[in-house]
C-alpha cells in the first residue's frame, strides 16, 4: 500500500493528491492524455473531503 496526501495547490486553487511510492517517491495523481508525447494531467477535487473519498474507494491501494 502506498500513503497518499490531499494537498491545496494554491496555483490551481484545487485540492490535489500526491502518492508516495515503495520506492519513496513522491507522484499527483492524475491521467495521461497523449501517450505519444508523454502529456499528463493532474486530477484535481475541490473540496478535501472529495480526494480523501477517492482515496478511500482504493483501501486495497492506498492510505491517508
């Protein structure tokens, strides 16, 4: 299981969530849009109550 972390980014004024690896590093989550050329995009929620009932659908996955 990895920790993951709501977070406020006040650039997107959004709530997003950031998941630390086994490995100790630190990823947002978020989706690839274009595969071809690497393009990736930041989900975000806007209230923390929101990302942490995304983090808890994926006990199996994840803990806060």
């Amino acid at each position: 299981m990895m920790k993951a972390t709501p977070k406020f980014d006040k650039e997107f004024k959004k709530w997003v969530i950031d998941i630390e690896t086994e490995d100790g590093e630190v990823i947002p989550v978020g989706h690839t849009i274009e595969e071809s050329i690497g393009l990736f995009e930041i989900s975000k929620w806007d209230t923390k109550e929101q990302a942490e009932k995304w983090i808890k659908a994926r006990p199996e996955k994840f803990y806060i």
